[in-house]
C-alpha cells in the first residue's frame, strides 16, 4: 500500500510566540499569511485540512505528527522518497519558548521512543493477537513508576495507559509524579506496552502546560512490570514552515483491530469518510502504533502498523 506523510515544504524562522493570535492560530506578520495550529489535530483531521488547501499550508506540527501516517483516501500511482529526506533545517519549539536550530545529526527517522533498554524481546507472537498467561482469576500485576522532566522535576497528571489487544487501562500520575496500575496477569507476556501522553498537564509550578511533552511508547519486560519503572519526559518538538505532503510505498497494510477482532483496512478507511461499509466507528476512537510498538502489541503481523478502536 501507499501511506502518505506530512513534510515540511519550506521551513518557517519565525518565533510562534511573535505571531498574532486568531481562531485557527496565528497571523504572520513578516510574509502576511494565515500560520494554522496543527497540534491539536488527529491524522484524520489533517489529511482532510491539506486536502482542502490544494496540498500545501503553512502551519505549525508536532514531531509526531509528521512521523506518523496520514489517515488518507486517494491511491497514489507515483512513489516518491520518503518525507525524512526532506526535513533538513527545521526548527525546533522547546516547551520554555526557546527556539534552535536542528542539528543535521539528529535528523534520523525516530518514529517511536522506547524505555532505556530500546530494544523488542526476541520471543515471537505467531502473527496473531496475544494469547494469555495461564494465571488465577483476579490476579494482578501492580505497574508502579515515576514520570519527571529532565530537571527531575515531578510531573503531575501526566496520562499513562497500559494497552493490550485485550484491555486498555489508564491512569494519571499523582503530584509527585508516580503512579500506580493494576494490570491483570493473565495480559502480561515477554512485550508489555504502556503510552505516556501529557495533554491533562497543567501545573504552573513545572513551568509546563498541556503542549509540554512528547507522547512515547515504551515496551516493558515482565521484570520491568514488577518493578519501578522510571520515565524522563521530553520536551514537544514543534515545526513551522509551509505543509506538504509525500507518498512512500510498503508491502501491506496496518492491522486494524476492535474488540479483539481485525478489521479490514480499507473498511476502516472508507468508514473515516463516512462511506458504506462494515466497520462502525460509532463512538469510536482508536490508538496508532508504528511498526516496533505494533510488533510488541500484536506480532510480526502487524510490521506495517496497528490500530486499536476504542470507546470514547
């Protein structure tokens, strides 16, 4: 299939903090365009806003947004390079307002973070849904952790949430930054993935507020499961410039799963528009997952991504 990512066209100088506010953003003063706040914006939503404007906007990205595929509907016959060879000279937004140039050594294609051990478990999950441990009924596994800055300073109401195919559980960290979540054992395998987002944060007293960090996936052993696992929050990395979009081709499709049942592809992209088709997304949300954390999550099967629908 064809999977379609934003890239960045011509790369924006400005400081955002500079612009006027409006309703969808900001205005820039210097080159007298509309500057569009993207950050807020599912795949979906983008897709649909670039589509809207021809193929090219200015506006204002996260890094994971760009590192993540666009929800899209057209079949693309021409195959271009992938968008990471273009990002060269971008700017970076820290969460302190400081803006710096990025470094051509960083610019390596990074579209999952992982815990300090960064690597997947060698044990294979037979390319099917993962299939429970053999335990006692109600027994569980306590996931304890502790989520700071890179000042070691504690972050409070940051969202931690245990996904499996089987079950999804959330939880917050407290006002010193940990937290607490009781998984059932029977879920737990050699691959356990937890998401650490920060869109609830609003402390004052961390100098942060809810676009502080960057969301990331880490993949935790079993022996990381009984213990105290310790996160460091990174700061969101903001581009502006003017958005465009570029086509890469891969050999299949993500894996679309709810309720413990896979859905066809095109099925869910067809009910994304509203168009006839088998899939009910009703009420429904879903988690996107690139091809390491899909691994984890669901076996080889899923190489080319996975989506998991749930409630709202």
């Amino acid at each position: 299939m064809t999977n379609k990512f934003l890239k960045i066209n011509k790369p924006c100088n400005e400081n955002w903090e500079n612009m006027k506010p409006n309703s969808e953003g900001g205005f820039c003063e210097i080159c007298s365009k509309k500057v569009l706040d993207f950050t807020k914006l599912n795949q979906f939503e983008l897709a649909q806003k670039l589509q809207k404007s021809n193929g090219s906007i200015c506006g204002r990205v996260t890094k994971k947004q760009l590192d993540l595929p666009l929800i899209d509907f057209e079949r693309h016959k021409n195959y271009k390079l992938p968008y990471s060879n273009v990002v060269s000279g971008l700017m970076i937004v820290t969460t302190l307002g400081v803006v710096q140039p990025l470094q051509s050594q960083n610019l390596g294609l990074q579209t999952e973070i992982v815990s300090k051990k960064d690597t997947v478990s060698q044990v294979d999950k037979n390319n099917e849904a993962v299939k429970p441990n053999l335990s006692k009924p109600n027994d569980f596994t306590t996931l304890k952790g502790i989520i700071k800055d890179q000042e070691e300073v504690p972050i409070e109401n940051a969202r931690v949430t245990f996904v499996s195919i089987q079950k999804i559980i959330v939880v917050n960290t407290k006002a010193d930054g940990t937290f607490s979540i009781e998984v059932p054992t029977e879920i737990i395998d050699d691959d356990n993935v937890i998401r650490v987002s920060y869109t609830e944060i609003k402390n004052e007293k961390t100098r942060y507020n809810s676009f502080g960090f960057e969301t990331a996936d880490y993949i935790l052993s079993k022996d990381e499961m009984n213990s105290v696992y310790k996160i460091k929050a990174l700061p969101t990395i903001v581009y502006l410039g003017e958005i465009g979009s570029e086509i890469s081709k891969t050999d299949g499709n993500p894996i679309v799963v709810s309720e413990g049942i896979e859905i066809d592809f095109e099925d869910f992209l067809k009910a994304q528009k509203d168009k006839k088709n088998s899939c009910n997304l009703e009420n429904k949300d879903y988690y996107h997952f690139s091809s390491k954390v899909a691994v984890a999550l669901y076996g080889q099967k899923a190489k080319y991504g996975l989506f998991i629908l749930v409630d709202k």
